[in-house]
C-alpha cells in the first residue's frame, strides 16, 4: 500500500503517526486542520479502534471535526475542555527558531487559539516545509467581510514600513466567490517574498482595524515532528534543545490509507 503514495504522502504521515503516539489516555487534545493533520487524525482513529485509547479532540474546523467523529475519536468543544494537554498540527512553513506561517486551510483562526490554550503545541510536516525566512508561502490574515478592501489597503500600506520584500495582497476565493473562514470571515493573502522580522510583522498586522489574525505562530511550537519520504522522522524540541531521529516502517491498512483529504 505504501507504494501508491506519493513521497510528500509519506512524509506526511510518518509525521503524523510519530506525534499521534505522544497522545496518551485521558487528554485533551487539539486537532489540526489540513492534509497533514487529516493524517493525524487517521492514525488516533485508528488507535482509538484498535488500541482502546481514550482521548477527548478539540477540532480546529468544521471538516477536522466530521473526520474525527467519521473515524470515532469523541470530539468536545474549546469551551467544554477549557484547557488542552497539547495541540498537534500541521504548518505551512517553519523556521529553524520553529516559528511558523499557518492558515493554508483557511482555518488559522481557531488554529491559533486551540494552539494557545495548550500545555504544548507540537507541529507536523514534511521536510519540504522548512525555510531559512519565512515568507516565501502567502501569510494568510483573517478579515471582517464588513469594509474588507479598506482594511486590504490598510495592510498594503502598513508593509511599505516592514521588512518584506513584497506587498501585494489578495482576497482568497473559492471558485468565483471569497473563501469564507468558518466564523464568516475573509482571508487576505499576503505575498511577501521575505520576513526579516516575523515578531514585528505579527503584532503590527494585529492593531490593523479589520484584522481578525494573521497566521504568524510565533513562539507556539514547542515540538516540530519532521517526515521523509524514505520514512525517517526528526523531532525537534525547542524547550530542551533535543534532537531525535527514528524511522517507521509502512504498513497495509485500507481504512487508514486512504485519501484523507485536506
């Protein structure tokens, strides 16, 4: 079965089945959104049938939460958990200081408070992910739809005093009408080429009139959980300074290998 997925495919899921066993009986646990955290919830799903583990996941959409519930992992609201043991999740980009750009899926809003209300965030990804300086994937930033284009022209102009290399940004769509987020609201994407100073940008884009949030995780990732195609997986924790470095065997399973989406 491992042969029909594609390298990244692979990546992605040893990813996703190393962090899924630091998931323990009894916690509370973020689930991400995405195509790498759709694998995450595969493999505790899988655990969950054929292990007996007993968790309780706080899902950070609408479509991680039909998964979760399809694969049979009880699912509980932010509000019933109050506070999370850890959160695991996927990235759009990482940096060595493993700061991140999320919100890819669209879905960085609740990403980041579920991340914030966590003991601990660890972040899955391929290999592939990891840049020297952030920027070169879109830095998606939530919206209100109300005055929309002023606030669009509030961030263009706010980037002529930050260190990007580019300004220019777009409305995200879904076909011919604006992607909408799960708590209404729009995304712009930020196409800047280059950070050369993530902290600033953040908290600067967050005192815009209109702005909801930017995908800047800064600070959040405690564990960053690396899959390679050959199915080698590092795992980097920025607390203790640690390196591990294992590989995981594929193996035959039709529920769990099928397309999970994203």
């Amino acid at each position: 079965m491992s042969g029909e997925l594609s390298p990244i495919d692979k990546a992605k899921f040893v990813a996703a089945r190393r962090a899924a066993e630091l998931v323990e009986d009894g916690m509370r646990v973020g689930l991400g959104t995405g195509s790498t955290a759709a694998w995450l919830v595969r493999c505790l799903g899988e655990m969950v049938r054929e292990d007996g583990l007993k968790f309780r996941g706080v899902p950070t959409s609408a479509r991680t939460a039909e998964l979760a519930r399809e694969v049979g992992i009880e699912v509980i609201s932010l509000d019933e958990a109050r506070w999370l043991d850890l959160t695991i999740d996927g990235a759009d980009e990482f940096d060595a200081e493993l700061n991140l750009i999320k919100g890819g899926g669209g879905a960085l809003l609740q990403e980041k408070i579920v991340a914030t209300a966590s003991d601990q965030m660890i972040v899955i990804a391929d290999a592939a992910k990891e840049v020297d300086t952030l920027g070169a994937f879109p830095l998606p930033v939530e919206v209100i739809p109300f005055g929309w284009q002023t606030t669009q022209v509030l961030i263009e102009e706010t980037l002529v005093a930050m260190d990007v290399m580019g300004r220019k940004a777009g409305l995200r769509m879904n076909g011919t009408r604006p992607f909408i987020t799960d708590e209404g609201n729009h995304i712009l994407d930020l196409h800047l080429g280059r950070i050369g100073n993530a902290r600033q940008l953040a908290m600067v884009l967050n005192q815009i009139p209109g702005v909801v949030e930017n995908g800047l995780f800064i600070d959040i990732c405690d564990v960053l959980v690396i899959g390679h195609g050959d199915g080698r997986v590092e795992m980097r924790d920025i607390n203790t300074g640690t390196v591990q470095e294992d590989r995981l065997d594929f193996f035959e399973s039709d529920n769990l290998f099928r397309d999970p989406g994203d």
